[in-house]
C-alpha cells in the first residue's frame, strides 16, 4: 500500500509528467479553436488542473526546492496563478450591452457569460448614457478614430448620484463590474406607440454597428402587444465623416426612415406616423447607441502580482544560475585549463 | 519620401555586404570581422534614419503595416545582433548563420508594399511600447541562441567542421544558446504580462484566445518545453538545436503571420 502512495506521489510529481502535460496543454490550445463544442474549455482547463496538481506535489515532494530558493519562488508564483486564474474563470462575468444614448443601463439588454459562483449584480448596475463623442480625422483619404468619450450619470453603492467621463481606457466602474466602451455604435430610430386601448410606450431599435455594416442598415421592430412586425432600413446621403477636416461620429442630417409592413413600403422623417389597426406608430427621431464591454474579474491584481512573482522567481533562479560564471570567463578559463 | 527609400535601400546593402563577408570569412578563412561590424553599424544607422523620416512622415512609429513590422523587427534584431557581436568576439562567425536568416527578413520588407496604415485608439498607449520592446529583446535573444544552434547543426557537416573548428565546443555553444534561451523565456513571458495589460485597457479582457494571443501563448509554451527538456532530460546539442529553431520558427510565424491573417483585435479596429 505505501509503495502504490509512493509510486503514485513519484508521477503525480515527474518532470516527465509535467512534459506531458504541457504538450497535452499545447494541444488542448491548438484544438480549442478548431471546436465549437459547448464543453470545449475543458481541454485547456484539465491539463491547467493537472498541471496545478503536479506542481503541488512537486512543491512538496522534490527536495530540489528546499536548497534552491529562487526556484522555489518561481513555482509558487506558478502555482498561486494557476489558482488564481482557476478561481478567476468560476467568479468572472463577461458581457456586453447597447445603450441608446439618453437612456439608461437595461439589463434585460445585457449579455454574458458568467462563472458558477459569480454573484450577479447587474440588476443593481442604475447608469445612463447622457451623451458621447467619437473623434476622426482625416487620414490618407480616408479618416481614423481617435479618442471616445461617454459622458455618463451613475448611482454609487451608497446610492450618490455621480457624474463623469469615461472612454477608450477608463472604464466607468460600479459595483466592482467595469463598463469599457467600444468602437460598437451606431443609429437608433426612437419610436412611439400610441395603441387604441392602453398608454403609449417608447423605445428605439438598434441599427447594427456603423460604419462597420455601413451597407446594412436594416432591422425589425415587433411593435409591443401587436403581431405586427416591421421592417426597417436607414437611409441617408450626408457624409458622416470628413476626409479634409476633423469630424465626429453624429446623426446625419437627411435621414429617412423606411419602413416596410407586409407589402406596403413607407419613408418618414421624424414626426411622421403609420396608423395601424390597433394604433399609430410614431418615428419620433434618429438617435444613437453605444456598445460597452461588461467585464467583472476581482483576480487581476492578484493575477497580475503572482505572474510578476513567477517572472522574479525564474529571472533570480536564471542570475543564481548564470551569473556566478559568465560564460566568456568560463569560455577563457576552460581553454586555460586545456593548455 | 525618396529619402527614405535611399536610406532603406542603403541600409539593407550595408547588411547584406556585412552578411556577404561573414559567409566569406567562414568559407575562406578569412577575417573580416571589424568590415563585417563597420557595414553592419552604416547598415543600422542608416537604417534608423529611413524608419525616423518615415515616422516623421506617419506622425506614428513603425508599428502598423506588415512593412513597418519588418522594418522595425528588422532594426531591432540587428541591434541585438550587433551588440552580441561586439560583446562575444569568440562566436562572431554565428554572422555567417544569423545575417542570411535576416536576409529573409530584409527580402519580404523590400517586396511588401510600403504603404501606410492607421493608427486605431487602442494603440495609443505606453502599454504598447513597453509590450512590443519585450518582444523584441526576446525574438533578438533566439536570433543569437539559433546563431549558435546553426553552428552546432551545421558542424555535423564534414565540410563545416572544419570551417567552424576555431569555435568553442558544441558543448560551451549549447551553453551560450541557452543562456540567451532563458533571456527570451523572461521576455517572452514580460511580453505575454504588458500584452494582458494593454489589452484590458484596450479591449476590456486582459486575455482572449485570439489567434495571436493563442500562438503568442503556444510559442512561450514551447519555449518552456524546450528549457525544461534541457534542465531535467540530458539533451545532445544537436536536439537543443533543433528546438531552439522551433521556437524561433513559431515566433517568427506568430510575429509576422498571424496578426496579417487573422480579423482579431491585435489587427486594430478601424470603426
């Protein structure tokens, strides 16, 4: 029985163990892109677990730690991200979501991915999207982005009011979830639905992502407690940006919404209508959105300092190493020694 | 911009007669060392003044298009050459190995079209600087390490023994190589952390798996593999070699082929 424990213990802690388990790792990457299985982290996820595991019991086990400090250091650093990115991946939560602009945060409009014990307080999450800009300039006949600015109102977690600006690297943080935005926006037709019976209802439609889908400007709205379905397209001819001078991403000044309901095809400008059997439907104007990444991961400092103590490990382990005998001394001394 | 070619065009002659007198020298026996670093230092300076008035030009550094990626990767590489050049004076006839490997490089940059590119927000950043220069000292630290993996290879040659038979050892080589090995293991992995840094700043997620992070990652990965082998598993010189040449093979495809084939963010976003 103490010899299985031992033999056990001996290739759980192998070098030759651990060999194979960074070419299975290897692997595991390679094929990870190459599958849309719904279980596929789990080839890059059970080599890390077992790679944790025989680092563990090599820590423990190989006496080769005890007398080389710097190398034990380096594989405790190793160790602690292994957790810490193991902890990460079941605490995290990343998502997106598209606010129009001059409305608020709506969950409802989120989407993400979250890991088994991240407690999920997106629905506590109260901000709004005043305004934004987005910069271009011109570029070698085209235009480039420059700097983005959400200019945005939160509650804080003691319920204050707050304003500020956040863009490109400063994301707008609340409740420990970090809000980036994107180069993701685009137009949003405002809609209002004054039903016969019942009170009128707002909102807006999504147009996707301009200029990126610049020649598919369509979408559908499903007008609320109706079976009515429409379809929509944007249209208009006034050159958002500038090739010859500084421009900002707006709303262009001749836009016309389209609007296709079974066979009947209609243009309207903002203020314009459609009546319905059951109601009017309102374009009540052309506005915007903006895309935001959602990212929550309470690890990376923790990640980011156990990675550095690896890497001051292994560089101190390289210098107790190298350094004592520099290799063109050793070179001169070795050529000595042969004469 | 005609100024600029000249100095491209210069500087890539000067290299290529500094590669030209390295192979020379092996192949006759000759020394050429000090015309060997005289052409590649012009080779360099002229060099950095075609990527300066380029830049000029750009208002952005050469960080952008597949061409400023080569050029750029090209004047780094040389440096950290030309510095173990002049450093390890024993070794210098690794010349004759490493210049024709960046004769390559200086092909591809000739033939790819110089145009420019622009420069997406996200690159406007420290992050970027501090990243892609780790990046380089560890792509430079495997170009020296390959130097003398090429040297061991070739030595099993009989007409190259003799030429490389002033040389240290394999044995004394094969130290050298990974030596240079663990500066691009440390490197690479500096890369790897300012690279996570950059791309939660830019992209909200420090990590990804897109195509260039996932062979960055494969790269580094191999380059473990191939420092462990070495420290736990008795290697001939010859094997340490060839793994030094893997995992210069998957950098440079990573470097210069997968950010140019792939839609990922690493490319820059352009709405």
């Amino acid at each position: 029985m103490k010899s299985l424990s031992n033999c056990l213990i001996t290739y759980s802690a192998s070098l030759k163990t651990t060999l194979f388990l960074f070419l299975t790792l290897g692997l595991g990457v390679v094929l990870w892109h190459f599958t849309e299985h719904r279980l596929k982290d789990w080839i890059i996820t059970i080599p890390l677990l077992l790679l944790a595991f025989n680092l563990m019991v090599a820590l423990l086990t190989n006496k080769i730690f005890r007398v080389q400090g710097w190398l034990l250091l380096f594989h405790i650093g190793l160790l602690l991200l292994l957790l810490l990115i193991g902890i990460s991946q079941v605490t995290k939560l990343i998502g997106s979501v598209e606010v129009t602009q001059g409305t608020e945060f709506s969950v409802s409009s989120a989407q993400w991915e979250q890991g088994i014990f991240h407690s999920n307080r997106l629905e506590q999450l109260k901000f709004k999207l005043e305004s934004f800009t987005i910069n271009y300039a011109p570029a070698y006949g085209s235009v480039k982005r420059l700097d983005t600015q959400a200019y945005v109102t939160w509650l804080d977690e003691e319920g204050g009011l707050k304003k500020g600006v956040v863009g490109d690297k400063v994301p707008l943080e609340i409740y420990g979830y970090k809000l980036y935005t994107t180069y993701n926006k685009g137009f949003a037709p405002m809609f209002n639905w004054y039903p016969k019976q019942g009170l009128p209802i707002s909102g807006s439609v999504h147009f996707p992502a301009w200029p990126e889908f610049e020649l598919n400007q369509t979408n559908e709205l499903q007008i609320p407690g109706t079976a009515y379905r429409v379809w929509l397209k944007l249209s208009f001819f006034d050159p958002i940006f500038s090739t010859e001078k500084p421009s900002q991403f707006r709303i262009p000044q001749d836009a016309i919404l389209i609007v296709r309901v079974d066979e009947q095809r209609y243009e309207l400008k903002p203020g314009e209508f459609i009546d319905f059997k059951t109601g009017r439907l309102e374009f009540a104007g052309l506005n915007t959105w903006m895309g935001f990444q959602i990212f929550y991961d309470w690890s990376l400092f923790w990640i980011l300092g156990a990675s550095l103590l690896a890497l001051f490990g292994l560089a101190g382990h390289f210098w107790q190493k190298f350094a004592p005998s520099p290799w063109l001394d050793d070179l001169e001394k070795k050529k000595k020694e042969k004469q | 911009m005609e100024q600029e070619q000249l100095s491209l065009w210069l500087a890539v002659v000067s290299y290529v007669i500094a590669g030209m007198l390295a192979i020379f020298g092996v192949v006759f026996a000759k020394k050429y060392e000090k015309s060997i670093l005289f052409f590649m230092l012009v080779g360099l300076v002229l060099h950095a003044v075609a990527i300066g008035l380029r830049w000029i030009r750009l208002e952005h550094g050469p960080y952008l298009t597949m061409f400023e990626i080569l050029s750029s990767n090209l004047f780094t590489l040389m440096l950290f050459f030309i510095l173990f050049y002049w450093r390890y004076k024993p070794v210098r006839p690794s010349a004759a190995v490493v210049l024709p490997i960046l004769f390559i490089m200086m092909a591809w940059m000739m033939f790819t079209p110089h145009d420019s590119g622009m420069l997406p927000a996200s690159f406007d950043t420290i992050w970027l600087w501090i990243h892609i220069g780790f990046g380089k000292v560890f792509m430079g630290a495997v170009l020296v390490a390959v130097g003398m993996g090429g040297i061991i290879v070739l030595r099993k040659y009989h007409w190259a023994e003799k030429k490389f038979a002033n040389l240290p050892s394999n044995e004394r080589l094969d130290d050298l190589a990974f030596r240079f090995m663990a500066v691009a293991l440390i490197f690479d992995s500096l890369m790897l952390i300012a690279g996570a840094l950059w791309a939660q700043d830019a992209w909200g997620r420090y990590w990804g798996w897109d195509p260039l992070e996932t062979w960055a990652f494969i790269t580094w990965l191999v380059l473990v593999i191939t420092l462990h082998l070495r420290a736990t598993f008795k290697l001939s010189c010859e094997q340490g070699a060839y793994l030094i040449f893997a995992v210069f093979i998957l950098g440079f495809l990573t470097f210069y082929g997968v950010p140019f084939i792939s839609d990922a963010p690493h490319q820059g976003t352009f709405g």
